[in-house]
C-alpha cells in the first residue's frame, strides 16, 4: 500500500512540476518533465528482481523502440498545431500516438528478441 501512494506522489509531484513550468519564462521545460523516467524506474525494477537480466534488457530496448510513437505524437502535434485548434490538435495526434503504438507492437510481437 505505502508504494502504491509512493507511485502516486511522484505522478502528482510530476503534474505539479509540469504546471508551474507551464506559466514560467522556461515553459518549454514543462516538455521535459513528462520524459523522466519515473514509471521506467519502477518497471525495470520490478523486470529486473522478477525476471531474469535478458528480460530486462530487452525491456529497455523495446523503451528504447517506444520513443518512436512518442516522436510521431510530438511532431503531429507541432504540424498539426498549425492547422487545428488545441484540442483537435491533441485529438489527432493521439490517435497518430495509437497508431504507431500499435505498429510497433504487432512488428515487435513478430521480430522481437526471444528470451527464455
């Protein structure tokens, strides 16, 4: 129970960081925060005391592959925020977000590294 609340304090602690950044001169920083690897922590721990050190290599390459859908999402919303209003702008670029999440799970399930 304690970690469950540790888990959410970092996430409100996340949210708070990302508000006040928003309104300072540095607001472009609030795109930063998003990307600390809070939630990476807690899953490579817990790959790596539950499974064995090639599982938890391989988690962390597939992270790595992750970042491609997270690249995808930032530039629809930055070609998109030309065209849209805001929330279409973060509608759309969601579903891109889905699309290539999806994408990169069927091609990872097919050719992904096997561990035993």
């Amino acid at each position: 129970m304690l970690s469950l609340f540790l888990k959410s304090l970092l996430g409100t602690l996340a949210v708070l960081l990302i508000a006040l950044l928003s309104k300072s001169k540095s607001f472009f920083i609030a795109g930063l925060v998003p990307l600390f690897p809070t939630f990476a922590l807690i899953a490579h721990y817990l790959v790596g005391t539950e499974r064995t050190l090639a599982d938890l290599r391989v988690t962390a390459l597939f992270g790595l592959y992750s970042l491609l859908p997270y690249a995808a999402y930032l530039l629809a919303v930055y070609w998109l925020s030309y065209r849209f209003e805001l929330v279409a702008t973060l509608s759309l670029a969601t579903l891109v977000w889905g699309g290539c999440a999806a994408l990169l799970l069927l091609t990872w399930l097919r050719f992904a590294p096997v561990t035993a």
